[in-house]
C-alpha cells in the first residue's frame, strides 16, 4: 500500500504549469451510464468524461447554475476580450492555490493572447510579475479582488479606467475575478490535481 502511495505522491504537480492536468475527486463521482434524465443533459459532451462535472452533477441543480454563469460570464460578446478574462481567471487561480484551474486557464490565455512566455512567467513568479502597463493593471485588481479579505481600492479601478476599460469590461473583470474564487474553492475542497500517467 506505501508503494501505491509513493507513486501517487509522485504524479501530484510540483508547480504551476500550462500542461494538461488531469484532476482525482476525494468523493465519488456518478457513472455516465447512470445519470438521470436531470443530471444526463448537463454531462453533454466532454464533460460526461470529467470527473469534477460528474461529482458536482450530483446536485444538478447547482450544475446547472453554476454552467450558466460560466457561459454568460466567459462567453459573452460584448465587454472585456474573452483573453482577458481568462487572464483573470488565471490570476486568481494563481493567487488561491489552484493548479488544476491554474493549468486550464493559463491554456486558453495563452492560445487567444499569443502570449504563451508572458503567461508562464505569472504562473513561476506570481501575482507580483510585472509584464506590461495594462496586463499589471488587471493582475494588481484581480489579487486584489480575490484576496481574503478582498483589498481592491478605489485606486485599482482609477488605474485601469485610465488605461481605458469601460465600465462594461470592469463588470466582465469582477465576474471573472469572482466567479473562479468561488470555483477555485470548490476545486481545492472536493479534490486534487494530478500529472497524468506517462507524462
């Protein structure tokens, strides 16, 4: 049994990275071939082939919600750029501790922003990097804002009102902020990341 846990130790992460990460649930998820006519259209696609949607389908109506808000805060047209959002994802799954949300959202900034070496120096250095005038701007006020207790300022919005934001993309950037401090914890409390096997 000691040998069995070893090598599981070994596959947890050592770091933030933006390799895919697979994530192990301390509780039991449903089996697809069991979900209900409720829980079933929730797990459409490739969520019915991840743990962490199959463990949360177990309340499907916190799933539901929890999906809708997702779309309408990541996915929508207008406002902040769907990079930037990630951005802040990121941000605030750096700043809570989250690797899995960490690797995931690193990913998507990376892929729409092009800035794949930026990314990766706030994943090593954290929310302390400095990258560029409006990228700190948005990382200052989302650590900020995801801290507990939240310490965002006046002076934070001042900051990226000058750089231009509207009042529309510091709405897209609070929900993002907001939204993955709420995921992050959930995460961190249902379970944890793990390099995949042969990586």
């Amino acid at each position: 049994m000691s040998e069995v846990r070893d090598v599981e130790a070994d596959r947890r992460p050592t770091g933030f990275t933006q390799q895919h990460l697979d994530w192990v649930p301390w509780v039991e998820p449903i089996e697809l071939a069991e979900a209900d006519a409720e829980q079933l259209p929730l797990l459409a696609g490739q969520r019915g082939a991840s743990p962490y949607f199959r463990l949360l389908a177990r309340n499907a109506a916190v799933l539901a919600h929890r999906s809708a808000n997702d779309q309408d805060i990541f996915y929508s047209r207008d406002g902040l750029t769907r990079a930037e959002r990630e951005l802040a994802a990121t941000v605030t799954s750096r700043h809570n501790g989250c690797e899995y949300c960490a690797s995931v959202h690193s990913r998507f900034t990376s892929q729409l922003s092009k800035r794949e070496p930026d990314v990766q120096r706030l994943l090593d250095e954290g929310t302390g990097v400095r990258i560029d005038e409006r990228w700190d701007a948005i990382i200052d006020f989302t650590a900020a804002l995801a801290a507990q207790p939240p310490r965002a300022e006046a002076a934070h919005l001042d900051r990226l009102r000058a750089l231009g934001f509207s009042d529309t993309e510091l709405h897209d950037l609070v929900l993002s902020t907001a939204s993955f401090s709420w995921a992050n914890r959930l995460m961190l409390s249902l379970g944890e990341p793990e390099v995949p096997a042969g990586a």
